[in-house]
C-alpha cells in the first residue's frame, strides 16, 4: 500500500473518468474521485472501502475545488496523478447559444480545469513530484460545426497547459495533454445541453447528421489501459492522442493545415515580422 498512487480524478462517475478510476483501483492505486452527483460510485467505494474515496465537487465553484484538493492530500498524504477530466457538452451553431449556455460551458470545461490545475500545484510542487494529465480532445486543433464551443474550450486548455508544463517541470512535475477521440463516454447525451435550433441552419444539421453517423465509439474502458502506460513512463510526452482512428484524423488534419499555410506562403510572406 506505501508503493501505492494516489490519483485524483474529477468527472469520476462516468466515461474516461469512472474507466481509469477502475483501472487505478485494480492496479492497487487509491484514488479520490470528485464529480457532482457521487451516487455511482457507491457501489465501488464500498467495494475499496479503503482505497476510493468519493468527495462530491462541482469544478466551476473555485472555493469547493480548493477545499477539496485540500482534503484529498490529507486523506492519503499525498497527489500522485491528477485526471482533469471533468468536462460538459455545448452543441449548436454559435448564434444559436445563449450567453448563460456560453459562460456555464466554459465555466466547467476551461475555468473548472483551471482551478483544480491552481488547487493541486502547491501539493505537487512540495513534494517535488506529481503527474498532471489535462484531458482535451482530438478536436482541440480545430472547430467544427455545432461543436465550436466544446473545441474553443479544450483548445485554450490545451494551450494552457503546454505554458504550465514549462512552468511546472523545474518542480519534478510532468504535464500530458491527453487528447481522446470519439469514446461512448456518454458527452452526448447525459453530458450535452442544446441549443435552441434555428431553421436556418437544419441543412447543415441535416449533413452533419449523415457525416457523424450513429456510431458511439468504443467504451471507454477501452482507453484506460493507455492513460495506465502513460503514467508508467519516466518522460511522458506532452501530448497524446488516445485512439488509432483519432491518430490518423489528427494526422490529416494537420497535414491540410500545413498545405493551407504552404498554398498562402507568399502571401503572408508579403508582410514584415
């Protein structure tokens, strides 16, 4: 049990979150798993009443993250990995979202993962040790329709979080920007709030209905195993795409992305600076 990680894990009850606090759990970790409503982890923290703790924290109120951080390190005595995976659904056409919509996404998605990153530093930095896994998305280097929201939010953190790396590794602490693909995590349904839809926009519903398809993705389970080796390796890297489909999109999308900047070379070699 010394030898053992002590993982905290925000979004704990379902998808990414709830898979790699069972794999944790059956690797002999301890883990604090945080998420709003804590009632699915009943059933599992009674089964490792010793080694899961389930502390009910919403990642948009910055004083209840702060306080529970504090009160995850000092139930184990230390933050070994810390899963910022807590994390919400805003789709529709950006005229369709309301300002309320707007910040309440943002608000869990970016400024909630901001303030568990600020809570655990201190912990980390201490103890001259730590593992900060910020999960974002493989959509994070780019929008798309109706998921704009979502993407905006994952890509400032993802930017974010290669400053804190910077920041951070002089203190013995590594920082991975995980970056998922399409898992049956349940974003979609429990985890979504719509827009209001404008009929302006039922034509490109209506494709992007046929391009997305009724696929789910596989189970998040599935990705475990990957988040389980990555914190295994002595020189994490910064980013890591999780899937091998989500590899090859990722790797098509930045290949169109260096051959727009290549096709307007002169152009924007027009300008000084």
């Amino acid at each position: 049990m010394a030898d053992s990680r002590v993982w905290f894990v925000t979004g704990a009850t379902r998808g990414l979150g709830r898979a790699v606090t069972e794999a944790a759990l059956a690797a002999g970790d301890r883990v604090v798993g945080a998420a709003r409503d804590v009632d699915p982890l009943a059933e599992l923290a009674a089964r490792h009443p010793d080694r899961l703790v389930a502390l009910p924290l919403d990642v948009a109120d910055r004083a209840a993250v702060t306080e529970a951080v504090d009160r995850a390190a000092e139930t184990y005595g230390r933050l070994d990995v810390v899963l910022n995976n807590a994390g919400g659904m805003l789709l529709g056409m950006l005229e369709e979202a309301t300002e309320e919509q707007i910040r309440q996404h943002f608000d869990v998605n970016f400024f909630g993962a901001v303030w568990v990153t600020q809570a655990v530093i201190p912990h980390l930095r201490a103890q001259g040790s730590g593992r900060l896994l910020q999960v974002t998305s493989m959509g994070s280097g780019g929008g798309v329709a109706s998921v704009g929201f979502y993407a905006a939010g994952k890509a400032a953190l993802d930017a974010l979080s290669q400053s804190l790396a910077m920041e951070l590794a002089p203190f013995g602490i590594t920082v991975s920007i995980v970056q998922p693909g399409g898992y049956d995590t349940g974003l979609y349904t429990t985890g979504t709030t719509t827009t209001e839809p404008q009929p302006a926009y039922a034509p490109l519903r209506a494709k992007l209905a046929e391009l997305w398809g009724d696929d789910a993705g596989p189970p998040p389970e599935t990705a475990a195993p990957v988040i389980m080796k990555l914190v295994d390796l002595p020189e994490p890297p910064l980013r890591l795409i999780v899937g091998s489909n989500s590899y090859d999109i990722v790797r098509q999308m930045e290949q169109a992305r260096v051959d727009e900047y290549r096709a307007w070379e002169d152009l924007s070699r027009q300008a000084p600076g």
